[in-house]
C-alpha cells in the first residue's frame, strides 16, 4: 500500500504539548491573534508573490483528528492528558482567517495571513500553514523572477526530478504556474489544474533506436501534434539539427507538419547553438519551427542567454525552480500579536537585540496606497485594523525606523490587501481559478515601479506603520 | 476534501509520450537496463548516503493507473493512442530490481539503482525513482554531515515549517533518521517509524502568559516529563535561566524533576549563551541540565559553536537540513545502459562533451574492496554483472581517466554494493527497521577513511572500472 498521508500530524510536537496546557489550565478558549509574515524578500530581490492559499483553505476547512490519530498519540506520549486528547479528537477550526489572495505582490512584515481563533486551534495549525505558504510562496517568486527574466517567452516548468519529493513537485508546479509559467511537465498537475503536461522525449528513448533519425521518425509518425525533437543526443550541428530538419521536410512533403514543432537543446553553449540552429533551421525553410531549451535555467543565465543573442524562445527550467536553488526556504513566521484572557485584550509584541526581528501588536490590517494618476503602488502601511484612511486628504507616511524620513501623498487610493476568507469556521471566500491567480500577478505587476522588480540592487518598496501601530509599538517596546 | 496525491500520474509527461512510441512501434517488451545514479557528492563533500528504497519498493509494488487516470489523460491529450491508454489501464511493475541499501555510504557514478525490465516500464517509473532517491539522499547525506559534526551529541531535526510541503518534511525527516539524527518535531513521523516526535514550547505559548514563571511554571505542571524550557523570549541571562532555575528548584523541592530536562538556547551567540547558562545551572545545582540550542545551525556552525567552547549537547537543526540548503538538489540520474531488442542485446552509452557526463555501458555491479586487516574500504570497482574477483590474487586497479594510475591491492576482500530487491516483480527483501538503517551508517563510518568525510577538501574516493568494463566503454566512445 502507499503511505496514506496524514495532514493533521504534519506539525510540530511542541504544538500538542503547548496545546495540553492550554486544555488544562483553562486558557484554549482565550482568543488570540496570529499574522503569518515574511521578513525579507528572497533572492536578494525586491518582492515576493505569495501563494498557497488554496491549500491552507482546504486545510483548515477540514482538519481533524482520527481515533487512530488519538490512539498512536496516547500510545507514544503518556504525557499528553485525556482532557487534551478528548479535546483534539472533537478538534475543529471555528475561526476567523483573513488573508492576501494568492498572485499579490506583497513585502517583508504584511500579515499573508491573519488568523483569530481559540488559542488552542491557532496553535495547532500553525506548523501547515507556515509549511504551505513557505513552500508556495518561494516557489512562485522564483518562478515570477524567471518568467521575468524570459521578456514574453514562454517559461516550463521541468523539475519534478529535483523536487524534494512528489507532493513538493505538485505544489511547486502549481506555485510556477502562479509566477507565470506556461505549464509544467509533471502530469499530476492535471488532477489540480485545468492545464495539460508538456514534454516529448528523452535521451534514452533516441538511444533506445538504432539511429537518431529513426527515433524521430517513429516519435512524428505516433505524436503527429506534439513534435519537439531533443537534438542533442549526439551531436547537435552534426546530427541532431540535419535529422530533425530530415523530418520536418517529410512531414511537410506529406502535408503532416503540426502549427506548433521544433528542437529542444539540453546541453552545450545555448546561446551559440541555438543562433547556428535558428540558420539551419531557417535555410532549410522552417522560420517557424521553435527553439526551446533546458539546462540548468534560472533568470541569471536566461537574462545572460538573451543579452547573448541566444534565439531560444521557449525555456523548460527545472532544478532551479522547482528547489528554489539558490534560497530554498523563505523564512515566513507565524507571531502572536494580540491575545484575549477573560475579557481582557492584550496586544503582544515578541521583542529581540536583532531589531528586524520585533514583530508588530495588536490586531492589524495592511493597506496599498496607489497614485492614482499612474496607478503605480507609492506604499503599504500596516495599521490597526479599525482605522480608516481618508482618501481625500493628503496622507503622510514615514520611515518606521528613521522617523525623520518623510513623506506626503496627495491623489492616491488605498486599498485593503487582506480579504475574508474563514468567518466563525465558515468559507466567505469565492476561490479563483490558476488561470485567474495567474492573470492577477501579471496586472499586479503593471502598479510595481522596475526598480522594485530589477534583479541586481533593487529599491526597496516602503512598508510602513500608521501612527497609531507605530505608537502602540513603541510603547510596549519601553514597557519591556 | 483534501487533494488526495495520486502518485502514478508523478511523472513527466515525455514518459508517457515515449511510451505511446514504444506500445505502437513493437519496442515496449525490449528489456533494458537503466542505472541510477549521482555525478558528485553533494555539498563538496567526499561521500553521500543513500535513503529513499523503502519507498521505491512501496512505489514499484503498488503503480497502477486507475481508470479515471486514463480517462484523464485520455481527454487532455488526444495524441495518446488507445493502444498506449489500454496498456497503460494493464500496467505493473514485473521486472527486476537491484539497489544499494540504505544507510550505506556510496560514491559517484556507482548504481544506486539498477533497473532490468520491459522498456516500457523501465521508462514510466523513471521520474518517480529520481523524485524519491534524489530527495532522501539528499537530505539524509546533510544529516549525516551534521551528526558528524556533533559529535556524539544528540541532534534533532527541527524543520517543517521550511520543508517544502508537508511530504518533504516527513520524508526528509525520515531521511535525516537515517543520517543519525535521534529524533525529530514532526508528529506524522510517528506513523512511518516507531520514534515518538520531540518538543516542548514556542515563543508565543511563553507570549501568551502573563509573565515567563508563569509560563515555565505551568508547562512543568502539566508536561512533567518534559521539560525543556525556552529560555530566550525576554533576555536570556536575566530573565530566561533565573526563571528556569526557579522552576527546576521547585521541582527538586517537590521531588517532582524529571531526569531529563533543560533548557533551549534560540537566538543570541549560542557560544558565549551556552557558556554562562552552564556556570548559572550548575551554580544552582543543576548539573545535569541539558543545554540545546536551535537557531540556523547546520555542520559548520555546530563545529565552530563546539570549537568556541559552547556547552551545548542537543542540536535541533531545521532550515538548513530539511532543504539541504547549501545545496538543495542532488542531481542523480537514470541512464539507459543495455537494451535486448529482438534477442540481441545491445550496451549503450551516452556521450558527451563533459567527459564527468558520459555514461557506463552494461549491465554492471558495484564491488567495495576492504582491506583485511584494518577493514577500511581501500576502493570502489565497477564491473559487468559476471565478472568474479579471484580474493586470492592481487587486484590491480586504475584510474578510469588517467590509466597509468594504478594501485595494486592486496589482503582484501570484496563485497557487493547491489543486493536484489525486486525479480519478475515480487519482492525478494526483508525490509529493515529505520533504527537498523540507522545502525548500518554507524558501521559505515568505521571503515571510511577520515580524510574521505572531512569537510573540507576531501580526498577522493577511488570508484574505478573493470578492465573489462573500461574496454567495453572505450570501444563503445571510439564507435561514435
């Protein structure tokens, strides 16, 4: 049998033995308020797009505990009591989530998520929430980053191989098509998403024939539409490129030739192969046969292939995406920021000597400030969440640390990032579909200035606190 | 619901298009040979250990795809033929399965697996193989480093939340089991191994009480036996240990202290930390206080910490191991090696312009050569499956690059790397427990020479071919 997974186990012990105390020493019930964040943006880059939201929903609307679940608990751990067992076995998520829709571009400190809930049931999901909106999230940065850098090619996503694990391929799959890829080659994909796998062949099915040629015949005459022959088996310019072209010529003499054909290059100077390519391919009368490639991608080398003259125009990136290489964990956290004992709200601040790790109280929301001349995003500023802009007044934003850094906004529009999602347990929430999240980066990034977007030294975006958070910070700070 | 994971359909989609070749074109009941295996050993190092068999088998006894997967498939890919769709609605695994057992300490370009079966199902297994292997390996290869460099202290893996996805964190926390990690946070482990998972408390249960006494107070009240207290939430020194200490006074006073308890160190210099809690423990009468420390360590960090003197003996390491994150792919591959097409068998090899890329023809074995006296392992050699080693004779052996290198052995024996796992699709292995997994690397270390698993710089080493093999791939190079 396969390992049947078990989401609700997948979470920290530490999360049961906080639980255990909550049950018994009558604090499960206190109402607390966690905001799920991010403090840099991966990549050395200037912003982050999040996703996953999908599977935290599906997570949170189903979550529960088995009796086998109870049983191997009581059985591994005598120290977990039968009140708190009894409790998790009736174990539901009542609570309230609010949250910034997946494909938002958003920055380091806004809440992703905002969870109020029983203390006891925003314990309990904090390890899969940070797991699914890490995972995602990174994933879908990278892959909104080599998108980016492809300038209109179309971007695949190859990497189930490297990923770290199947469901890690799923999701990231998922979370590459979010940054903007065209599709992917992992077919579980399908099962989520209304988009068939892409890929055609490999090295060892041309091996597997006695000549190149032969295997590319035999693959055009049994996949007449799906016709991109991996030309560098043997040798590209020598043999790959003539027995491709080979082909293309009999098909075209028989009137078979697909809209979409051309040659995949897996190895060796990209950008020289594929110029010597784009000629023979050209001379020998298919201007429009594509010329894609795969060999370890990410933006750096796509950007540098570009610069080159490369003329590649359809690009399979795989380890690199899927694993996130060169950053392959995001770092979200998951903080309390307000907590309700019998009746009494009190707003929480984790302080720290590091100053980038103190997080913000109380009971927040996150707002985009807009020029509404050019619809370009000026700002974000997170504040309590019963605050209210008004729009036609001149706003003024400062630095959250070098106070003195000041600055006043005058025709813009603030608009809400966090939306409802769970209320009392209850989806509010109308999910959109991949084809929908996808088209939201792509406007998103229509209101964000190049110079938050470039890859070497980006600006970085202002997030900044309103007045009141920024005060009721600093007091709890010289509380301390 | 949540998504229930349909693992047969984890596969690149050329998998599936190069098997609608082979059902129409005759060539799916060819029986070939694909060898996977690694080019280098992660992370710079000399070694690598293997992990991620157990789930291989599960995966090789159970594929099948059920009739709504091709119905799936039939409707989103119209260029799959019935043929292909109806062999695939029959498909099981009925070939042969050789592999190096996990927990052993391998090397570059030695089959980790070796596959013999019909082409067709040599091929649409082969992305699931990798996904698995390449991520175990990987992660319990980082593990391994770590424990190394611990030392004899204990470490735990701590990493979840930074897994990519909820899989990968139970998958990768088994794999770091196997690397010699005692334990692990993550509860749904529980359900693959019989190790219960490990924690006490966070920042925000320590937040959510009035006061850190409090906090302590009540955890020790209600988790008696396990009690391992976050000392940093406030200030460490001033505020975290004397508390500590007041908790751990009141328990001795009570006859209430368990034998095993401490506190957790997770931020600050850990060395200098570590250091005077010891002096603070100890002056109190808490010797035996156990000091653990979490906060981004990996194998450097742990050996500088221990260099610098810090009194830490129990590791929790999250980020950097669960994601392998100096190096968070492996890269291993599956090479067709040997294909039998209407009763003539064939060796194939794949050539390259990086010579590191070329493959090994045949249908090989990996032989460890053990000096008989110290036991260590002297070399690797590989050879075609039926050649024998005379124990009783000298064996010469020599680079497979540069020949001239050469070294003669003698007072050894040799010992097989590959043991039969799967023949005619039953399987022929008792599968080990994770704990003797766990046992086997402690065995290995002993008869790796130090210079092979130091961190810096390691010597290489020697993974050499037969004569006969060496001829074999040479004829097969000067053919091209």
């Amino acid at each position: 049998m396969y390992h049947k997974r078990i989401p609700q186990l997948s979470t920290d012990y530490y999360q049961l033995s906080m639980s255990n105390v909550f049950v018994n020493d009558n604090k499960k019930d206190d109402i607390a308020v966690f905001d799920l964040f991010i403090r840099n943006n991966p990549f050395n880059g200037g912003y982050t797009v999040c996703a996953g939201l999908e599977q935290v929903i599906n997570y949170l609307m189903n979550v529960h505990f088995s009796q086998d679940d109870i049983t191997m608990l009581r059985e591994n751990h005598p120290e977990l009591s039968n009140e708190f067992l009894d409790y998790l076995s009736t174990f539901k998520f009542t609570g309230e989530l609010h949250a910034i829709p997946e494909g938002t571009i958003i920055f380091p400190h806004e809440p992703i998520l905002r969870v109020k809930a029983p203390l006891i049931q925003a314990q309990i999901i904090e390890t899969s929430l940070l797991t699914i909106i890490n995972h995602q999230t990174l994933i879908a940065t990278k892959a909104a980053r080599i998108v980016q850098s492809a300038e209109g090619d179309s971007v695949l996503e190859f990497g189930l191989r490297r990923a770290h694990g199947s469901q890690a391929g799923l999701y990231g799959a998922r979370a590459a098509i979010i940054g903007g890829c065209v599709g992917t080659s992992n077919v579980e994909v399908e099962s989520i998403v209304n988009i068939p796998a892409k890929g055609t062949m490999s090295h060892s099915y041309i091996l597997s024939y006695d000549n190149e040629y032969e295997a590319f015949e035999k693959f055009s005459y049994y996949n007449p539409d799906n016709l991109m022959l991996l030309v560098d088996t043997y040798n590209t310019l020598k043999s790959g490129i003539p027995n491709a072209i080979k082909v293309f010529l009999k098909l075209k003499e028989e009137n078979k030739l697909p809209d979409i054909y051309g040659i995949r290059l897996d190895s060796g100077d990209l950008a020289y192969l594929s110029k010597e390519c784009r000629k023979m391919l050209d001379g020998a009368g298919f201007p429009n046969a594509i010329i894609s490639a795969s060999s370890d991608l990410d933006e750096y080398l796509i950007r540098d292939l570009k610069l080159q003259g490369a003329k590649i125009t359809l690009w399979g990136v795989g380890t690199k995406l899927i694993t996130a290489y060169d950053q392959p964990a995001l770092g979200a956290v998951y903080k309390l920021s307000q907590i309700e004992h019998l009746g009494q709200r009190i707003n929480k601040i984790k302080v720290s000597n590091d100053p980038g790790k103190i997080t913000n109280p109380g009971y927040k929301k996150a707002v985009r400030i807009y020029d509404k001349s050019s619809n370009k995003a000026l700002a974000d500023v997170i504040m309590i969440d019963d605050e209210v802009i008004d729009e036609s007044k001149p706003l003024t934003i400062f630095h959250p640390v070098y106070t003195w850094k000041k600055r006043i906004l005058f025709n813009y529009r603030a608009q809400n990032l966090l939306v409802p999602i769970i209320v009392d347990g209850k989806l509010v929430y109308d999910l959109p579909t991949i084809r929908e999240i996808q088209s939201r980066l792509k406007e998103e990034y229509k209101s964000i200035w190049p110079a938050i977007t470039r890859f070497t030294n980006p600006h970085e975006y202002h997030v900044d606190l309103s007045p009141k958070l920024w005060n009721l910070k600093n007091e709890l700070l010289n509380e301390q």
